[in-house]
C-alpha cells in the first residue's frame, strides 16, 4: 500500500468557524467536504507545503509562523490502495479572502455543525478533535 504524506489546515475565523472546502468533479471523492491542504512537493517542509497550497486552492497568503501544531492523521483507503498521513495545523490569521480556486465550493461551519456535512471518510475523526477547541 502506497504512503500519501499531506497537510491540511483548519482555518479558523473570528466567529469561531472552520473553513470546508469541496471536492471537484473528476476528483477521487468528489462532492465531499474536506480540509484546505495538500500533497507535499520534493523537499519541501509540511509548514512551507501548506503555505503554498493555501495560496494555491484559496488564494489566501499565509506566515509559516501563524501555522499551530494541532494533530497527526493517519487514514487507510484500501480501496484506492494508499494509506494517508497528514500533519494538522491551525490558522487563525491569513492574508486575503478564501476562494475556491480549486474546489467546487467553499463554506464556514460551526464545528459542533461540520458533522452534518459530507465529510471525506479520512476527515471524521479530526472533525470530533475540532470540536475540543471551541
């Protein structure tokens, strides 16, 4: 089974909403709901792939600084045979407004709220980790 090694971030606003982003058509689960992030390049830093990413799908500008450590995910997909592995960060301070530049949509929810939506499957458990914070 292939090792994925990606970052997501969980944005946070002012409000204490937590920015979804969904999956575009002819992508692997499309429609579904997941976390803005990425798939690190060669030699990259989890903190330098997630900067560039967010820049990338949201059009957001975010400091490396303004990342926080918040959890490491390890999901098995055996039906796409590769097992995830994803470092977690909170950001709570960015340049820009989120666009979807890359997703079909994006939306804001209440964490107690994000369970309600279509979530990748690899997203659930961090999805109930999210919810400690607020």
């Amino acid at each position: 089974m292939k090792i994925l090694l990606v970052v997501a971030a969980v944005l946070i606003n002012s409000k204490g909403e937590v920015l979804l982003a969904q999956r575009p058509e002819g992508k692997r689960l499309a429609g579904k709901w997941e976390f803005a992030g990425g798939k690190l390049e060669d030699g990259e830093t989890p903190e330098s792939a997630l900067v560039r990413e967010l820049y990338e799908e949201l059009g957001i500008e975010v400091q490396p600084e303004d990342l926080e450590n918040f959890w490491f995910l390890s999901h098995s997909y055996p039906e796409f045979n590769f097992h995830l592995l994803m470092p977690v960060y909170v950001c709570r301070k960015w340049r820009g407004t989120p666009e979807p530049l890359e997703h079909s949509a994006l939306c804001w929810a209440y964490p107690n709220d994000m369970d309600k939506l279509d979530m990748i499957e690899a997203d659930n458990e961090l999805v109930e980790r999210i919810k400690l914070l607020s």
